[in-house]
C-alpha cells in the first residue's frame, strides 16, 4: 500500500565505504527521529544532517542523513537516506533498526513503482532507471539516460497529436453537426493523413528494431566443417582460450558461448559443432545443436578453409544463403586468398572480419545512436498501433462509416498512450474537448 512507509538499502550488498538506505514514505522523517534520538518534523527537504545512531543506549553508528520532502523526491513521498559506514554487518544492523522503528522491507521495484503512481515519471522512464542500472556500455547507457529524461515521450507526443487531430475533428462532426462553422470532415480528407501517420510510425518502429539490435547484441552462430578453425575465431573474437582447438576433426561437440564488444557492437557468439555426416552419437547430438542454433541467429558466420574447400562448404553455402551471413575463409596463413574476406584466426589475424562486421551493421549503429524506444515491450505496442491504423486505413478505403473507423483509431491512440502507462478513454476525451469551444 502507498500508505505504507518502505525501505531498502540502495547501495550494492558488499563491503564498502558508505552504504546508503532509503525510507520513503510518510513516517520517513519520524523513523529518522527514532533512530537518532532528534527531531526532524520540521527538517527543511534537500537538506542533510549528520546523527549518531542508536540501538537503546548503545550508539551504532555516525552518519549523515539527506531529507527529502514530498513532492520533491524521488517517490514523490517523504524520503530519508541515510548514509552509514559500508560493511555488511553494519548495513544489515541499521536496516533492521530502521524495519523495528515501523517500516516494511521494499519490495523489487517499489521505490520507481511509487514514482511512477505518484506521478514523478511515466513508465517509459520507470523501465529506463532498471535499464541504467543494468547498462553494460556506453549505447545502452546514453539510451537510458535520455529516456529517462524523457525522450521517449518527445518521440511519441507528435503521433499522438496527429491521431487526436484527426479524431477530434471525427468527433466534432459526429456529435455536433448543426454547427455551421465545423468544417465537415470526408473520407477523402482523412486516409491520407492516415497513410502519413503509417509511415511515420514504421519509420520509428524501423529504428527501434535496429537499435534495440545494437543494444541486445547481435546472436552470432560461428558455423562451418570440422577443423576450418570455428573455434581458433572464438578465442580470438573473446581474446582468451574459451574453446579447444585441436587437429583433430570434431572436437567442438557442444555449444560454446561467449560474449565480444567489437568497437559499439556487441556479438553474442556461439561456436557451433562441425556439421558433416558422423556415426559418433554425441556428436550427431552437437550437430542438431548446431542447426537448431542456425535457426535463431541474427548472424552466421560461415568459415571455410581456404585450403581445403570441398562439397561440404557448398553446402553450407546453400543451407545459409538466404541468411545474414559473412564467410570469411580461414588460414590466410598458409595461402594467399584474394577478394574475400580473408582471415587466420590461429594467429588472431581477423581485422577484415571486425571490419566487415561493422560495415554490416552501420545502419543499426546509425539508430541506436538515435532517440527511440528502448524495449520490447515498447516496440510491441507500437505495433499494435500501426496494425490498428492499418485497419483504419482498410475501412476508409472501402468507404466505411467515419464514426466505427474511430474504433480503430482509439485503438492506436490507447496502445501509444499504453507505453507511458497512461490510457484510457476519459484521457482521450480531455484532450479531443479541450482543444473546442463550441459553447457547451
């Protein structure tokens, strides 16, 4: 319950100089007093006052406590911080003094969740504070940052302006027929401002596909025959001795993964069994490993031994032809290759790879450094809101009623508004009402 008065320790479980733990709620400031035998009802907020705290009569610690007072905090409640000396003994023995003075643990999540139901943040800017926390480079961190700032909603307040445009002016028509100064609104005038929308919508729904590429990181499958050098291209894309390399055909019998930044993209890698023909059973296992791993990669990487080229690599060609795919032909070392995508992965030499790889993907490199939507869910609801205008636009074509062709426009409208977890048919109402005067 929001009444309820919540705490947490913000900083990370561990041994450190400070450790830092929140309490949000109304009884903040009174829990506060308890624990350091003060009075703080009448504390200015943005303030921070240092205190000892007390467990009975025995001091526990020395810290400094910042105030914050509602609405200007992150929960948009009264939130205290205090700040003790790091340790994990200390820090659990000031959260359980803070728990015996009346308030409850935090659940996952609760302090953003209060932000957002108090009105501090959309939810768009709620799922950006977890994706700064969890930012593994530069990309997903500058995203995160301008969602949080709220660049999620510049990008989605134009198309929503244009839907209530043209819903508004539907409406007008509708319901308020008899004035003469309400221009009446045509099919004609309505699908190609429809169109526009569609194309606006699928040119964002574009970009954030191609960046959220970026910051996921690319499914990379390594495939070729046995002994091409699969696994000598893993060590040296991870630059450490990840998988067994041998001369002996087969060895990679399993799956080995890892994980490579090569410049601003990240390629989620997995070395994949040889595919040939074998009697050997475990590694029949790895082979069909191998092509169910083919099946769900965003890139293959088809390596072929110069040297060596023979009816098993054409068919590797066949079977990824119609894929995202590089082939890079290994073994450079031993002869001289031209016009391909030469390599030797034994020596580590695979710099027309990275560059190829970067080439590949300089469209997708191009979005991500672009404001856009950041996640799944976000992009599925955007989808959402183009199927449903794609229904509009199919009713106008066929000359269907204005007012049922707002169903479907209600329909994009509410899966937009739904990003920032803020939808309903009231909220569309105000704004479409809010913009007439026409005397009721």
């Amino acid at each position: 319950m929001l009444t309820d008065t919540i705490t947490a320790i913000s900083t990370a479980n561990g041994t450190g100089a400070i450790s830092v733990i929140r309490v949000s709620g109304e009884d903040a400031f009174d829990i506060a007093g308890k624990l350091t035998r003060k009075d703080f009802s009448g504390v200015k907020g943005n303030t921070v006052h240092y205190a000892t705290i007390f467990d009975g009569e025995e001091p526990v610690d020395e810290v400094l406590i910042s105030f914050f007072r509602h609405p200007h905090s992150f929960t948009g409640e009264d939130v205290a911080e205090i700040s003790c000396h790091g340790g994990v003994y200390l820090t659990r023995k000031v959260l359980g003094l803070v728990l015996a003075r009346g308030a409850r643990m935090a659940e996952r999540g609760e302090f953003t969740q209060r932000a957002f139901l108090n009105g501090k943040m959309d939810l768009a800017q709620a799922e950006a504070v977890n994706d700064l926390i969890f930012a593994r480079d530069e990309i997903n961190a500058r995203s995160a940052v301008h969602s949080l700032k709220g660049s999620v909603t510049k990008i989605l307040d134009p198309l929503e302006e244009d839907l209530v445009q043209i819903i508004s002016n539907i409406e007008v028509n509708i319901d308020y027929p008899e004035y003469e100064d309400v221009h009446e609104l045509t099919e004609e005038e309505v699908l190609p401002k429809s169109r526009e929308w569609l194309e606006k919508i699928g040119q964002l729904i574009r970009r954030a596909e191609e960046a959220n590429t970026i910051r996921e990181g690319i499914d990379t499958v390594i495939l070729g025959k046995p002994n091409v050098g699969k696994s000598s291209l893993l060590n040296a894309l991870l630059e450490e001795d990840k998988a067994i390399v041998t001369e002996i055909a087969g060895t990679t019998r399993d799956l080995v993964e890892g994980s490579v930044r090569l410049g601003d993209i990240t390629l989620n890698l997995i070395d994949t069994a040889g595919i040939r023909e074998s009697d050997d059973k475990v590694e029949q296992i790895g082979i069909e490993k191998s092509i169910k791993a083919l099946e769900k990669a965003q890139l293959v990487i088809v390596v072929i031994d110069a040297n060596n080229m023979d009816e098993q690599d054409e068919e590797l060609l066949r079977m990824t032809e119609n894929r995202n795919r590089i082939v890079v032909y290994n073994k450079k070392d031993k002869k001289q290759i031209d016009n391909t995508i030469a390599i030797s992965a034994i020596q580590g030499d695979i710099d027309a790879l990275v560059t190829e790889i970067q080439r590949l993907y300089e469209r997708e490199l191009s979005s991500a450094h672009m404001d856009t939507l950041n996640n799944e869910r976000q992009i599925g609801l955007a989808k959402y809101a183009k199927l449903a205008m794609e229904d509009a636009v199919r009713s106008l074509e066929e000359g269907m009623e204005l007012d049922l062709v707002t169903i479907d426009l209600q329909k994009a409208y509410d899966a937009l508004k739904e990003i920032r977890g803020n939808t309903s048919r009231e909220d569309l109402l105000d704004e479409i009402f809010s913009r007439f005067c026409l005397g009721k």
